[in-house]
C-alpha cells in the first residue's frame, strides 16, 4: 500500500465512511437551516425538513446551490458564521459578473491545510521535499492553498508564486526544487523555457508535479513527464467548495481521489439536473460535509466529469473522478449528444499536423443539426504534404465519430484564416441553429 | 463498535432526541455535549435500553440493539453509569458492587473483579463495610463507574460524571476515565455539561442542541467551534478575551 497522509481516514471501510457522510451531512444541514437565511428560506418553500434526512441518497430532495446563488449573496450572504469567527477571505475571478467571497473559520484553513497534504502524499511528495509552488498568491485559492498544505505536510515550501519564468528557473536549479506545482499549461510553458535557456533538465532535482486548475489531457501529461523528466499528476479543486485539496491523483494516475470524508459528490445531468449512474458522464455536483464558515448544498460546479467507482490499486477507498473534460456552460448538444468544445479539442491535439486553433461551426438543414470543425493545419502539413490531407481528415472525423458518439465533418482551412479574439485565441463555437440557449 | 443512525426518543409527548446520527469507535472516548434538556441524557438511556427509540437504529458490535431489554444490553457489554450515580444508599461499597455483577452470577469471578476495582480506587476498599449513602460525592461516582465495571463491560456509557464535584474530585475522575482506556482498553460515551472537561479527555465529541446533533468533530476542532465556545465554554471565553484586552 502507498503513503497516505491520513492512512486511518483515507483508506478507511466504506460502510464507515457512509456513516460518518450521514452524520456530518445531517448536522450541516442543520446548521445551514439555522444559520443561512437563504437555505433557511429555500428549506420552508419547499418544505423540506433538515431533521428527515435518513440516508445519503436523501441529499437528492434538496435544492441546487448554483453560481447564481453565489453571486447574488456577494459578499457574505451564505456565510453560516459571524464574521469575526472568519480567519481568511479568498474569491473566485469574476470572469463572468461579480467575484465569489469566500470565507474560513481556523478549524475550515486547518482542514484544508490537511486535504491538501493528503493530495501532495498522494502525489508522491513527503516532508523531505521542497516544494515550489508556482500558482499565483492572493486572493486566487491556488497558492495559498498549497503553501499551507505543503507546510502541515512539513515540507520546505518555496512561495515562488506565477509568472517571472527565468527566476522560477533559478529558484528550480539553485534551490533543488523537487516537487513542482503549477498549472499543466504553466508547466509547458516553464519547458519551453527551460530548452530555450539551454537548461538541462536532468541535472534538476524534479521528482513530482501536481498540475490543476485547467483541463489538460493525456498527451499533456507524458509531454510534461517526459520534457521535465517528473511524475506528474491531476487534482481538482475550486473556490467555492474549498480550494485546491478537493480531489487528487495518486501515483497510479488513474483518476483523482475525493476527500470523500469532507465532501458528498454527485453526478447530475448538465441539463436536467437528474441525478446519473456512477461511470456515467456528467456535470459534478458537491456539498460541503466539514465546512464551517462557508458550507455548499449540492453546489453545482459546472465541470463535466464522471465518478470511478472501482477500488484503486493504491489503497485508498476514497472514490476517483475521472479528468474534468469540460464545463457544462460550454456544452453543445449536437443531434441529441452532449458534445463538450475541450473534448473536441484534445482530440484534435492528438492528431499529428493540425494546430490547436480551429472552430465548431453548428448549422440545421432541414430538422438536423449540422456540425462542422474547421482546424488549421501546420505550414509543413499545408504545403508539403499536401497528398495527405484527405487521410488526416478522414482519421480525424472517424475519431470524432467514435470517441464524441456522432458525426461531425472536419475541413482544413488556410493557417490564420480563423477569427481570434483579443486575446489571440480562435473563437471556438459559431452556432448558426438559430436555437435559443434551452432549446 | 457503537453506531446510532437517524434516533429519535420521544420522552412522554416531548421529541427529545431527533434524528441523531453517531458512532464510537473501538477505544475511542466520544463526549456528547450540549447544555441542559438537550437531550443527552435521554440518548444515552436509549442505547442502554432503559428508555425506548421510537425510531432509527442502534448496533452495537454489529449487532442491532433497538429493541433489547437492558439487562440483555449489559450481557453484550454495554454498561451505563446513570447521572446522580445512583448508588444503593444503604448498602455496603462492597454490595453494591457485587451488584453490578448480578448478570454474571460468579462469585468467585466476581471477588477478583472487586479487587481490581479495589486497586483502581484505594478508597473505595478503605470504606468497603461502610453504607454508599455515607460516601462524599467523589467516592460515589467512583464507586457507581466501579459497578458499571463489575459488568465487564466494553463500552462504558457515562452520564455526567463530573456533576456536582468539587473540581479538583471532578479532575481526578476523568483522569480514571482516561486510565480505564488506556489500561482495558475501554470505549467510552460521555455525557457532559462541562465541555471542557469533557474535551480535555475525549477523542471526538457531539454537540447536541435541542435533540438535533448541531456539530461534531475531534476535541480540539470541537475547542476552536464558534457554537461549542459559544455555548458551552462561554465564561471561559469571555475571561479569556478579557484578558486579551488587558494586555
């Protein structure tokens, strides 16, 4: 069996673990019937009693808590504790509408520092490492997050913080770094530096990284694995459940481990809402178990992924989630088929001669929709392979049909010829169905 | 070893126990806190069978126990020391304990049985002819817990303890409680008022407010609880920013 953190929690029985769920999962709900006005008000519209909840599977008669919600109660609406028991503030970008604030009470930033040790163990780190942790500081959960975890774990923790790639380089060589955290696309970034300044990446001391905060694929992981020569593994988390900590890889890489003893996870359809089968895809749903300041009911996270029930090799009986292969705002139905742009994506990255950059174009003839990916290729693929395109094309619409489950037509189109937007990326989907949003 | 999900109590029409969930591990000593009339004490009664849960199970080493009669529950192992000691006021220390063997009938078992308990509390053998009723409070809760042991039990259910006890006698039975575990390995439900003290030598604790489990948690996080401080170590809290203050 493998390192664990808490071995005594993380691989405990799971018929124990459905206890301590239910009796941490019936208190929350008293105390956020007590003390949140909004799920107090939500409860009595729906007459739902906190105090009737039986068993886990009960959690489905309550309402979702949604992005909406959040915002709406900017800055503290949802806290459950006065403000002066709050230690730490952190919010969410505000990508879309205000922030999200979130709050920790000392035991919420202590539970976190724990969780997050447990997905560093599971990575492989332990209290001999150093630990550079390239996610920025701040109100971002990302750093700060690893920093204590890294610190309860008792390793030697270098707050480098994101961006200046030259000094993490430095930091990288002249401190001996062994564990890196970051994110996959950072990691990418830092190798391309790190050829450029004519590094050798052998003579580092890198043994692991822990890469999140983005949807990556596999073909990322074994170019990050081979290019910085260091394990690399997934974890998942966000700032309205905690941070990061909520679910990591251990070294089989075969999904990541939930800290199921402090969240309750479910898999609902993006669009119903209806709760799906374990193994089935979905958007994941959590409510917070141990949360004191700023507790979740079926907090709906957007990210499209699935649960692994099977036992892990590793030992721990903590169930896995799949990758996050995309969030449920972005997701296209196409002739009924739940089609995520990201999925897309990492399909055309691991086709050879095509770029990243290329669009989803959605039309209706007749009463069918009608999908269409327009990708640029490579120059080299473009102009001196020219004999080739209609196999690359053929190769990359039979992938689509089998991994996306319906067909959708490719077409190579002139490098550049994209739309980008400001930020030089292309405009990824160009629906032309005429739909509205729900239709 | 002990798990209770969704147990209500009814106490006459009032609902004193609502839909509480908790387990104790083999070896752990779990505190069940929460002020007066919180429903502790009914709880505990539940699973010692004396009072009766209209709803929700109770398993003891995996074994359902909802609707054994007390006696039975003793015989698995299960022993409560009530709140108040009960001891037989006019019985002698020593009747009253071979009392507590009563669900074993063995005499000779039960003479070495009482001097160990003996051994565990020296006063109790210094005062083994007088009347229980004579005893000052201390000695009695000792002697109550040293009939509950005369059970053999696995589990040790303890209500109150402390209450009533001069501190210092209130310190030196809790430092027995801690002993019994970690001499034989005794699990341990404790009832207390006193969170502190009963924190100081739990492993884990429950927090009860009118019949509903509000918070649970290990001591220390149960220490740092706004509604735990709040409620039950108020005074302690309030002299302890007082003295803040000052400085």
């Amino acid at each position: 069996m493998r390192e664990c953190f808490e071995p005594a929690l993380e691989t405990m029985d799971r018929r124990e673990l459905a206890q301590v769920q239910l009796e941490r999962l019936q208190a929350t709900l008293n105390r956020v019937a007590r003390n949140v006005p909004l799920y107090r008000r939500r409860f009595a519209e729906r007459d739902i009693d906190p105090e009737a909840f039986a068993d886990l599977a009960d959690v489905r008669r309550l309402p979702f808590t949604t992005k909406a919600d959040l915002r709406e109660a900017y800055p503290y609406g949802l806290f459950a504790v006065p403000l002066r028991e709050v230690v730490r503030l952190h919010a969410s970008s505000g990508t879309s509408g205000k922030p999200v604030v979130v709050g920790y009470t000392r035991n919420d930033i202590k539970t976190w520092s724990r969780l997050v040790a447990r997905i560093l163990v599971a990575a492989g780190a332990n209290r001999d490492d150093l630990v550079q942790i390239a996610l920025g500081y701040g109100l971002f959960t990302g750093g700060i997050g690893f920093h204590y975890g890294a610190e309860a774990l008792g390793a030697a923790v270098i707050p480098a913080s994101s961006g200046g790639t030259r000094r993490q380089v430095a930091i990288m060589q002249d401190y001996r770094t062994t564990v890196f955290v970051a994110t996959p696309s950072y990691a990418l970034y830092l190798a391309d530096t790190l050829a450029a300044m004519d590094v050798n990446v052998n003579a580092l001391s890198l043994r692991f990284g822990l890469f999140g905060a983005e949807t990556w694929t596999e073909a990322m992981r074994a170019a990050i694995e081979d290019r910085l020569k260091l394990t690399a593994t997934d974890n998942y988390g966000l700032s309205e459940i905690m941070g990061p900590g909520v679910a990591g890889e251990c070294q089989m890489k075969a999904g990541m481990h939930v800290s199921e003893d402090h969240f309750l996870i479910e898999i609902v359809h993006p669009v119903t809402g209806e709760p799906l089968p374990d193994g089935e895809e979905g958007e994941l749903v959590i409510t917070t178990l141990t949360k004191e300041a700023f507790p979740m009911i079926r907090f709906r996270t957007g990210d499209i992924t699935r649960i692994l029930p099977e036992p892990c090799a590793c030992g721990r009986t903590m169930r896995r989630i799949g990758r996050i292969v995309g969030r449920s705002d972005d997701m296209l139905i196409v002739r009924g088929v739940n089609v995520f742009p990201s999925r897309v994506e990492s399909l055309l990255l691991e086709a050879e001669g095509v770029t990243p950059n290329y669009r989803i174009v959605l039309t209706r003839s007749g009463a069918l929709d009608e999908a269409l990916v327009e990708v640029e290729p490579t120059e080299e693929l473009l102009f001196d392979r020219v004999a080739e395109h209609q196999v690359l094309v053929d190769r990359i619409e039979r992938r689509f049909a089998s991994e996306l489950g319906v067909g959708i037509a490719v077409r190579l189109v002139e490098p550049g010829s994209l739309a980008r937007n400001v930020r030089g990326k292309t405009i990824r989907v160009v629906d032309q169905r005429g739909l509205g949003k729900d239709a | 070893m002990l798990t209770l999900r969704n147990v209500d109590v009814h106490y006459g029409r009032v609902h004193a126990v609502r839909r509480v969930s908790l387990h104790v591990a083999p070896g752990e000593i779990v505190a069940l806190i929460g002020a007066n009339g919180a429903g502790k004490t009914t709880l505990l009664s539940a699973i010692s069978g004396v009072q009766r849960a209209s709803a929700g199970a109770i398993e003891f080493n995996g074994r359902d126990i909802v609707r054994e009669k007390p006696e039975r529950i003793v015989r698995l192992g299960l022993s409560h020391v009530p709140e108040r000691r009960l001891v037989f006021g006019p019985l002698t220390v020593e009747d009253n304990l071979l009392l507590g063997a009563y669900s074993r009938f063995k005499r000779r078992e039960a003479e070495a049985d009482m001097e160990e308990i003996y051994a565990m509390f020296p006063v109790l053998c210094e005062r083994r002819r007088q009347q229980a009723g004579a005893l000052s409070g201390g000695e009695q809760q000792m002697l109550a817990i040293g009939r509950a042991l005369m059970a053999r039990p696995r589990c040790l259910l303890l209500d109150e303890p402390g209450m009533g006890l001069a501190p210092q006698v209130c310190k030196e039975i809790f430092r027995h409680v801690a002993l019994l575990r970690q001499e034989k390995g005794l699990t341990v439900l404790l009832v207390e008022q006193n969170a502190k003290s009963a924190l100081a030598v739990a492993d884990r604790g429950y927090v009860l407010e009118t019949g509903r489990v509000l918070v649970s948690g290990t001591s220390e996080e149960l220490l740092a609880n706004r509604d735990v401080r709040r409620a039950y170590l108020g005074r302690e809290r309030e002299a302890e920013s007082g003295a803040r203050g000052r400085a």
